[in-house]
C-alpha cells in the first residue's frame, strides 16, 4: 500500500518548493571556468557521531560543513552566506541565506555527496526546524528529505526519517525514494506515524532498514520518552514496519 503524507506544516513546505522553482528559473546560475570533475563519496555523517556534544541541529550542520568542504572543493564553496554548489554543466547552483516561507529565516551548510547518484545533500535550518535538500548535480534540481538521507547498499534507494511529536516544527515520518535512471528520485513509500516518532536510519540490506522509534511514557501524560528498536521490510514497492514495543529506557 503506498500512502499519501500530508504536509504536516504545508504553507512552509509550498514555499520551500516554490523557493527551489525560483532559484532554478530566476537567474541563480552562473558560469565556471572549469569542468565538473569527480568527486567521492561523502555519506551525510551521522550526528550521533558527530555532534554528540553539540546542542542543536544548526551548529552540528556547521560543523559538518567546516570538516567536509575542504574535501568537496572546488566543487562546493562558501563565500558569506552563500552556499555555492558546482553542477556537471560546468554552471553553478546558488543557495543564499534569508527570508523564506512567510518570513521564516532558513540557512544552508553543505553536509555530504551521495556519489552513487550524483547528488549533493545540504541541511537547511529554519529558526525553528531544520530539513535536507537533495541536489542533483545534472540538474540542479532538488527533493526535500525531513531528515537525514541515506543511500541503500546498492545505491538503488534513499530513506529519510524525522522524529518530531513534541514540537512540531518538523515532520514526523518516515520517507524512501527509488533511484531511476540517471539518478531521478521517485518517492516510493512514505508513513507518518501518529503515537511515535523514528529516528536513528540504517540500512541493513537493501531491503531492510533499522531504526529507533520513541514516544511518551506513561498512560495520563508526558512522563519522559519511552524507545524502541524497529525496522522497515520492503515487499515489492511496498514496506512493512515492525511492530515496535516502547519501553521505558
């Protein structure tokens, strides 16, 4: 069964998708005086690694930047705040801080190239919530992901997660893409849960994803999180969640 996610907060997430038409019709391309090259593989890194001692998504994506531009450039550069990412037709893609989504300020940083689909990943921060943008690097064109995305074993698939059920500032869901011919990304599947929230992804196998549910504890209120191992199963086009069994930590 595929099913069909509402926009949790939909006026910010038409924008954002307005916001991404814009700046691939109005002018955000420049010239480059050399050619694409190659680049490696530099998987988003995970921020349980990275940033265990850093208070909040916004530095941990700044800090994810400082350590991995040096190895993406020429190919990704700053200057101030602009985020400049270089596209295979030797133009170049722009992302410039500022105003977006009825006045809600976001901010981009450079946190990994999925080499497999040839794809740059850049986290973007709101004042409050923060999501992901896959960027094509033939295109420059982009697909929002609500959390991290991480390739599968054979590079045939990209799964998000985000876990929000106390703020909602951002979604609270799962998604996974399917990799087309020349790196198109098809949303295959997608499930927001109402009672609990994932987080943590891993892939296992290529049919198979591992990942940290939680929710709240207790039966009359907010008494502290409750968690819980699960897994996502592919059959077919289709994928299955465990059943999860929340316990207290």
């Amino acid at each position: 069964m595929r099913l069909v996610i509402p926009d949790p907060r939909p006026n910010r997430l038409r924008a954002l998708r307005s916001l991404l038409v814009v700046i691939g019709t109005a002018g955000m391309f420049a010239c480059t005086a050399r050619g694409p090259g190659q680049i490696a593989d530099l998987p988003v890194p995970d921020p349980r690694v990275l940033c265990d001692t850093i208070p909040n998504s916004h530095r941990c994506a700044m800090a994810m930047e400082r350590d991995l531009l040096p190895l993406a450039t020429p190919y990704v550069t700053r200057s101030g705040d602009t985020l400049t990412l270089r596209l295979m037709d030797e133009s170049t893609h722009r992302l410039i801080d500022g105003e977006c989504c009825e006045g809600d300020p976001l901010s981009h940083h450079f946190v990994g190239f999925l080499a497999p689909i040839d794809s740059y990943v850049v986290h973007g921060q709101f004042y409050e919530g923060d999501t992901y943008f896959i960027v094509d690097r033939r295109t420059g064109g982009s697909v929002i992901a609500w959390g991290r995305p991480v390739l599968s074993p054979d590079s045939e698939r990209v799964a998000a997660a985000s876990g929000d059920i106390e703020a909602g500032y951002n979604p609270n869901g799962f998604q996974i893409w399917r990799v087309h011919e020349a790196g198109v990304l098809e949303l295959e599947w997608g499930f927001q849960p109402t009672d609990w929230g994932p987080q943590h992804l891993e892939w296992v196998d290529p049919k198979t994803i591992r990942f940290t549910g939680y929710s709240w504890c207790g039966e009359t209120g907010r008494t502290g999180f409750c968690v819980a191992e699960g897994a996502l199963q592919r059959d077919g086009t289709d994928w299955i969640v465990s059943e999860l069994r929340l316990d207290a930590p």
